[in-house]
C-alpha cells in the first residue's frame, strides 16, 4: 500500500502550512552554491502543491521568503528573487492544468516591481481556479502583520469606528494577512531545525507542529503524506479533555 493510499481522505488537514528549510546545506553537502540549493527547492515545490492537490487538501501555504531573509548576502537575494520570478512564469499553465488558485501573503510592496507584477498577474490569472489554494509567504513576518493588523485597529478606534470591546479575535482576525483563510491545521518544518522563525505566530495557535530531518530539497509528496499520516493519529483536544472529544 502506497502512502499516498494510507492518507485518510475523510481526516484530512485543510490547510498545511510549510516552512522550507535546507536548501544551503543541501547544496553545501554536494560541494555547491547556496542558489544550487535554492534551485533544486523548486522541484519540492512543485512536489507539495502536486501531493496536496492530488489528495484535496484545501490549502497550501509556503514560506518562501521572510522579512529577516533580506539580511542573507544580496546575491543570494538577488538569485532568490529571479528564482521566484522565473519559476512563477514558467510553473503558471500547470497552476491553470492543476486548478490552483495563487494568492500571497506578506508586505508585498516591498518586494521589487518585477516580482510584484509578476505575482499578481498570476494571482489574477488563478484567481476563479476551484481547486488548492496555495500562498505564499514573500516577504513576510507574523511580527509585522500583527502590529500592521494593530496600527490599523487603532486608526478605526481613533476615528470612532469601533468600541473596544468590540475587538475580539475574529475582529482582529480580519485584518491579518490570512483573512478568509482558515487557521492552518498542520504546520510541516523540515532540515531538523525546530522553530518557528516569525511565521503564522497568531494562526498557529492550535496548530500541530511537524518536524522532519528531512532537507527541503529532497522533501516530495511521500514525505507529505508521512507528515499527514502522522498528524492523522494525533487528537486535536482544543483546550478540552480526550474523554469530551471522544463523546462529541
Ligand atoms: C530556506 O533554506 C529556504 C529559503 C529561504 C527559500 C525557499 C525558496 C525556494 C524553495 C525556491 C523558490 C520558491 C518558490 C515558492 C518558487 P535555507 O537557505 O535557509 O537553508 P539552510 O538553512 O540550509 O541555509
């Protein structure tokens, strides 16, 4: 039995969230550059939308590129950047064929005008695709969308549109980035490292957290579905006791 046939389709996660890591020591083990690293990331990328899609996950959210990531050595940036415009261009026909729906999360305006066009023409491309949600994180920190989410409740509190015992968390919930998007069910780390590094931090809550040695550019659909068949035997308690999630 393969293990894309041991998913149980009925216990699925909606919504996975990854954080890629491993790429410069994958490419450091085989005597080569960061940016090699960073290439060969792309087939896994491909691997995760195509595992999840295959299986009905809803969504897909990938951490490509982090606020803090800007302080890696501007080749690097640079490579990263061309990496995501060309991957972008020549992966969108398999997003249409495969039904996907691009949207991003992140400070996007701050990302160059080449990456930002580039990404929203495909983001408007996709956008009546019915099938995965992928996201990417570019440019993003949870640190940043949380005080951005902050400055903006404060400004409508300012100018009277909102008492403050009206803010609760699905108020605040609507000015994150992932509004519209459900909590992230399982959150998937690889290379051995564990943190979380500024990603998700308020959606995560009562995430289930997945770490595996395995390095991002090696990672495919069997090390997906390993990761949701191990969340699959887990019990989501939520706060309550076993017994009262045994009885509902
Ligand atoms: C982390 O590995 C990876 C990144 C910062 C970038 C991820 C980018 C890709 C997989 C390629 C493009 C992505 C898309 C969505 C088209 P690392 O460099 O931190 O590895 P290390 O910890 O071994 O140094």
């Amino acid at each position: 039995m393969s293990l894309k046939e041991k998913v149980d389709r009925t216990k699925l996660p909606k919504h996975v969230a990854i954080i890629m890591d491993g790429n410069g020591r994958w490419a450091k083990k085989k005597g080569n550059q960061r940016i090699f690293g960073h290439k060969n990331g792309v087939k896994a990328v491909r691997e995760a939308v195509e595992g999840a899609g295959e299986i009905g996950v809803e969504y897909l959210t990938l951490y490509a590129f982090s606020t803090e990531n800007w302080n890696r050595p501007k080749q690097e940036v640079d490579a990263l950047m061309s990496l995501l415009v060309s991957t972008l261009n020549s992966e969108s026909g398999t997003l249409m064929e495969n039904n996907v729906r691009l949207r991003s999360i992140g400070d996007i305006a701050g990302l160059p005008k080449n990456v930002q066009q580039n990404l929203s023409e495909i983001i408007k491309k996709t956008e009546k695709n019915t099938g995965l949600t992928l996201i990417l994180a570019l440019n993003y920190s949870a640190r940043w969308e949380i005080i951005n989410a902050v400055q903006n409740i404060v400004a409508e509190a300012k100018q009277g549109d909102i008492e403050l015992d009206q803010i609760n968390n699905d108020y605040f919930e609507k000015h994150l980035n992932t509004c519209g998007f459900p909590d992230p069910d399982l959150l998937i780390r690889t290379s051995g490292e564990f943190r979380i590094s500024n990603f998700l931090i308020w959606q995560i809550a009562y995430t289930e957290l997945y770490f595996t040695e395995v390095l991002w550019p090696d990672f495919n659909r069997d090390e997906l579905y390993k990761a949701i068949i191990d969340y699959q035997k887990r019990e989501r308690r939520f706060g309550k006791t076993s017994d009262q999630i045994i009885n509902s």
